[in-house]
C-alpha cells in the first residue's frame, strides 16, 4: 500500500491514528525520499561546483539530478532552484520586475491569490508607482475572464494562481495565458497547488514564469522551483549577489554566471535537492491522472457528507480542481473545529489561508480546510465525517 | 510549584481527563466564568494579539482586586479565559504579577492547543499582568 511508504502515517496523535488532510500545506514524506536527504548526509555531503573532490562531485551530481530532472518533467529550458514558491515569486520581482517595469506600468492580478502573489506586487508597487489591477471571482468561483478581458489592456505582467489553495479550483489558465499573451503581458503561475495534482508542460502552457514548491509534492520544505521561458529568462537581471552566481570578481567589478546559478547566489539547498529529486522520481511512478480522479472522488463525498452535517461548501470540486473541502459550519468557530478534529488524531487547516483578499470577496473570516493527498484513501474521509458529526452533536 | 487553591484543583480536575477531546469539551465549559465583554466594546485597545481568532480582554481594579472582563469568538479561547478569570478575579495586584501562564501547560491544556494559541495565552496573560502594573 501506498500509505505504508509514508513512516509519519504509523504514528499516532493524541492516542488516535493520525488522519493528516493538510496536504494543501504540506504533504508528508516517503521513506525514500528521507532516506536520499539521509544518505546524502551520512555519505556525501560537500559544497557543490567548486571543489574537485570526489565527495563535491557527488554532492554537485546530486544537487543538479534535481534540475535535470525539473526540466524533463515540466519540459521547461530554464528551472531556478529558490527556497520556494514565495521566493520564486519574490525572484521575479526583483530580478524581471525591478528591470522592465516602471511607473505606471500594469500588473494583473486576481482576488483569488495567495498573499505571495500579492505582497511582492504590492511592495513593487509602492517602490516603482506600478500599477495592480486585481481580476475578480465569479459566484461559482471561477475567474471572471471579462473582467480579465479589460484588465490586461496595456498590462505588462498578468501574475495569477494556477489552482486555488482555498478553493481547489484549477483556474482557466491556458485562456488567461492566451488573453495575456494577445495583449504582449509576460505572465506568471502561482502553480504550488497544481503541480502536485497534474502533469505541466510548461512549453506547451506557454506562460513566462511558474513557481512551485518541492513539499508539496512529497519533496522536502525549503525548496522549490521557478521555470522561465527563454525570452524571459533573457530579461532577468542579477539579484542576489554573492559566490556560486559570479564568473568574475575584481575590485573594480563582477560578472555573472549565464544559466540559472546567476540567480542561486550562495551555497543552495544541496540535501534538499537532493531529496526533491527523489521525490520527483517517485512521484513519476504514480499514474497522477488516475489518482486525482480517486481524491476527487473521495473529496465529494466528504463535501456531500458536510453539507448534510449543515455545513457551507466553499470548494469547485470540478473535474480538474484540486481535492481540497472547504468549509464553514454557522455557528461553530473554524479554530475549535480543527481543535476537536485534532483531538481525535484529524490534521486540518483552518482561518484565512493567507488569502485575506479571497475570504473578504467570500464575506467570512476564514474556513476549515481538507485537503487529500496521495495517500489518503476512503478510510480518512469516513473518519473526517464521523468525528465532525460528533463534534456538531457535541456542540449544538 | 506551589499554586494558589482555585488553580491547584484546575489543574487536578484537568489531569484526570485523558482524553484530550474530552479535555477541551470540560475547557470550553469553563467559558461561563467569563465576565463578558459585549462585543461592541472589543477594540483594538483590548485585542489579544497572537489569536488567529478574535480575543478582547479589559482589566478592572475594584477595592484592590483585579478583575477582567472577556470576549471571543472561539468557544475554547472562551474557555481558556474562564479559567483565566478563576486564576486572576479577585486576587490583589500582587498576586497576579507573582502567576504566571505555567499552570496551563501543568492542566494539559497548552498541550492540547497549537503553538499560535498556546502564545494566545501567554499573550493574554501578560496584557492582563501589564494592565495590573500600570495600575498599580
């Protein structure tokens, strides 16, 4: 069984066995992937690029495995390895933002995004005078692709989330590219929660930049990735500076790496690298498309289960959504929702999500969120319902 | 350490719950000790930061005792400030700058509650601590 692959499972939580539907936060690890960050330590560990022995040419061969292996994926020619999807974002602010954008030039974004798909923009606003103009929700939380329509007119960055993490909804993105695309915008994805649920090919999508996270897919925290199309990457300028980004330095002056280490200034997240690129291999073995079908599957159960329990459902379910639940119940708080869950061994999320934006358009202060991985299977959802419906009894 | 009557038999009725579900039903029932705070005096001067949730706490010094006064909308921040209230009402200045939050981790209940609520409490506890001092 695939649960079995997964140590953290066995465990218990407050007496209980440990049902873990936070998965939209973070995944949980499999022993390969542990045992790879572990090896690399026990056996490996080294700096990478410079040293010529043998252990850095372990380390460097390792650490590059998880590029390599990002590129043949995602079929992009250009992957930055950075600590995450927010660093990713961050990177093209300062490294594409800071050079192409100036005062009153415009950047898209929607009401649907993750506060780090808004925060940099905004600091980027402030700084520079650019301009946000922000795509608003339909009623069935879809994007209001009218809205986008005019928005986009004289845009030079449409900047949007592949697939909510509130809402599981998987956006219309090849549209939004294509409307973004027709105006000449460079446009980013916020695809931390798309990645772990489909296959991208990011040449074939078309979009400029897609930011994601390793731990979202199984793969360690504190690293993740940002794929760049060539002409983008072309217009990217040098932000962090420091070794491993250099080709040259004097006194006088410096000059920069071409490929990706232009941007990876410092010693990078070698283990990490390491394990993501374990993680990859291993995600690579399971059939995504059927998978997401079964947690989709799972999901509108547990959605169908809540509503009947008198809960409010803030979720797409859609076949190409992602298998999150979110909800609300009228008169019990989110925070003693998930307190209770926990008690009885549940991992959900709960509040705002870091999607304040999201949740004033939706009129509530936040929602209880489950989210389905891999390895969840029937057995979780059926201990999801039973306990809420105790906790309704108990609290009403 | 040595706690004053009222905490020593909280913390003896809270050990001998196991469960931890059953633990925070027994902490939310606490919540009718609450001297409450309407919700339209909850502002930004009495808000508790560090809550995910809404929590407002105002401080009163009546013949020399304390006494505070709470709102929240989570029923075991509600809890938490029920027994908050049975350590702090009624007891001299003195008395509530020598206490300090540890009894709840001797209850279990900052055990059974996430980091961010556990400092909620912390939090909640050293604004009433500070309101005393500024009293005084």
């Amino acid at each position: 069984m695939l649960k079995d692959q997964f140590p953290i499972l066995s465990r218990q939580v407050n007496g209980k066995k440990l049902v873990y539907l936070d998965n939209a936060a973070t995944t949980q690890k499999p022993q390969c992937v542990i045992d790879a960050m572990t090896h690399y330590y026990g056996q490996s560990n080294a700096n990478v690029h410079r040293a010529v022995h043998t252990l850095a040419g372990e380390a460097t061969e390792g650490y590059e495995e998880c590029r390599k292996l990002l590129k043949e994926r995602y079929n992009a020619e250009r992957a930055i390895i950075t600590s995450g999807t927010t660093e990713s974002i961050n990177l093209v602010a300062h490294a594409w933002g800071r050079s192409n954008l100036s005062k009153g030039d415009v950047i898209v974004l929607t009401e649907m995004e993750h506060h780090s798909d808004i925060v940099p923009w905004q600091m980027l606003s402030q700084e520079f005078g650019v301009e946000l103009r922000f795509v608003g929700i339909n009623d069935d939380y879809s994007l209001d692709m009218e809205m986008l329509e005019e928005a986009v007119k004289g845009a030079s960055l449409v900047a949007c989330v592949h697939t909510s993490n509130v809402l599981g909804i998987r956006n219309d993105i090849e549209s939004l590219i294509k409307i973004s695309k027709s105006v000449g915008a460079r446009v980013l994805l916020d695809s931390a929660q798309a990645v772990p649920h489909e296959l991208i090919d990011f040449k074939e999508l078309g979009c400029d930049f897609m930011a994601f996270s390793a731990h979202k897919m199984c793969g360690p925290t504190g690293i993740g990735a940002l794929l760049v199309s060539e002409e983008a990457f072309a217009e990217m300028s040098t932000f962090m500076g420091g070794g491993d980004m250099i080709e040259t330095v004097t006194l006088d002056h410096s000059t920069y790496q071409k490929n990706e280490h232009r941007f990876e200034a410092g010693t990078p997240r070698i283990a990490e690298g390491v394990g993501w690129a374990k993680a990859l291999e291993w995600i690579d073995g399971i059939d995504l498309e059927n998978e997401h079908s079964r947690l989709l599957g799972i999901a509108r159960g547990v959605a169908k289960g809540l509503q009947d329990l008198g809960m409010t459902i803030y979720s797409g379910l859609g076949d190409l959504d992602a298998a999150v639940v979110s909800f609300t119940h009228p008169s019990i708080h989110p925070e003693d929702f998930a307190r209770l869950l926990d008690a009885k061994g549940i991992a959900v999320r709960t509040g705002h999500h870091c999607a304040q934006p999201l949740m004033a358009r939706l009129g509530i202060s936040g929602t209880i969120r489950a989210s389905f991985y891999l390895y969840n299977d029937q057995s979780d959802a059926d201990d999801l319902l039973e306990v809420t419906k105790l906790i309704v009894e108990r609290m009403s | 350490m040595i706690w004053p009557e009222a905490i020593q038999e909280l913390i003896e009725e809270f050990i001998e719950i196991e469960d931890k579900f059953e633990k925070l039903e027994v902490l939310m029932d606490f919540s009718s000790e609450v001297i409450e705070l309407p919700s339209d005096e909850w502002d930004e001067s009495n808000r508790v930061h560090g809550c995910q949730s809404q929590a407002h706490v105002v401080v009163t010094l009546e013949d020399e005792k304390v006494s505070i006064s709470c709102g929240a909308d989570a029923k075991i921040v509600q809890g938490l400030m029920g027994i908050m209230s049975i350590a702090v009402n009624g007891s001299t200045c003195e008395e509530v700058i020598a206490l300090t939050p540890d009894f709840a981790e001797e209850m279990g209940i900052l055990n059974s509650l996430t980091p961010s609520r556990s400092n909620g409490f912390r939090t909640m506890f050293d604004m009433v601590k500070n309101s005393v001092k500024e009293m005084m």
